[in-house]
C-alpha cells in the first residue's frame, strides 16, 4: 500500500494526471488479491480446509482422511494417491463405454474368438446357473456355499 502511494506521488509530480496513477495503483491491489482456480481432479473429491497452525489440507470426502494439500509445499500428489487407493470411493465407470465380451467362432480352430459388445444380463446368468446344475447334475445346495458364493462375487459382483 505505501508503495502505491509512492507510485502516486512520483506520477503527479512528473505531471501526469492523478485518476489514471489511482487506476494503476487499484489494479495492482486487485492482481495481488485473485486467487487462482484449483485445476486438479482432486478437488472434487476433497474438501480444503485449513487447519490450526495455518497448514492447508485436503479432507477426503468419502473416508474423511487428512493430507497436506498446499500448493506451494506439497501439490496434490498424495490426493491423487489417496484417491486410487479410497475404498469407499465410489468407482467412476463412463457410461459412453462399453464392456467387451469374447465369443468362441463356431467351426474356427482352438482359441479363435470374436468380440462383441457384453452388458451384464441377471436372468442370462441364472439361466446358465440353473443349466449348470443340471448337466453337471450338481445338489441345488451347490450354490448355498461359502466357495461358489466367494466365486461369484469376483466373476461378476453384481450377481
């Protein structure tokens, strides 16, 4: 601020007009003030806050874990890092995109496939669970067990 009023000074001397000395000195003040813009991805799953000996932090918004966040110090890396690694980040799966299945060639050789488009379907899967148990002639018990019911959990959550 004094040194605005240094600028003013030494303008009106040398005689130029003061309203355009006192423009000058206001946009100084305003450049200083602006903040800049969070760029970062992780922002939008972190909340910023600044705790009580002024270090600025990240707070996740799902798990409610605290990393230094200050731009000039420490970045977003560990955000970033948290943020692959969160459990109870919800899992972002783009729409636009389509999962991908491969179909064996009738006729072809050993291991030809084709692929084709693959969205899960749960009347297909029991269908192909209830077709299972009849010709490999399995117990109805057979899908009640710890084992099948683990294995289905990583083939498919969804069922």
């Amino acid at each position: 601020m004094a040194e605005n009023i240094m600028i003013d000074k030494v303008i009106g001397e040398s005689g130029a007009s003061n309203s355009n000395a006192t423009s000058q000195s206001q946009s100084v003040q305003s450049k200083a003030k602006k903040q800049r813009k969070k760029r970062s991805v992780a922002w939008e799953y972190f909340d910023q806050i600044i705790d009580p000996e002024g270090n600025q932090k990240g707070v996740c918004k799902h798990c409610k874990r605290e990393y230094f966040a200050d731009s000039k110090d420490n970045g977003t890396k560990s955000l970033l890092t948290h943020m692959a690694k969160c459990l109870k980040m919800p899992l972002d799966v783009a729409k636009s995109q389509s999962k991908l299945g491969f179909n064996p060639i009738p006729g072809g050789n050993k291991g030809d496939v084709v692929v084709v488009p693959w969205k899960f379907d749960q009347e297909q899967c029991r269908k192909a669970l209830c077709r299972m148990v009849i010709v490999d002639e399995l117990p109805f018990s057979f899908v009640e067990k710890e084992g099948f019911m683990n294995f289905m959990k990583v083939a498919q959550p969804f069922f």
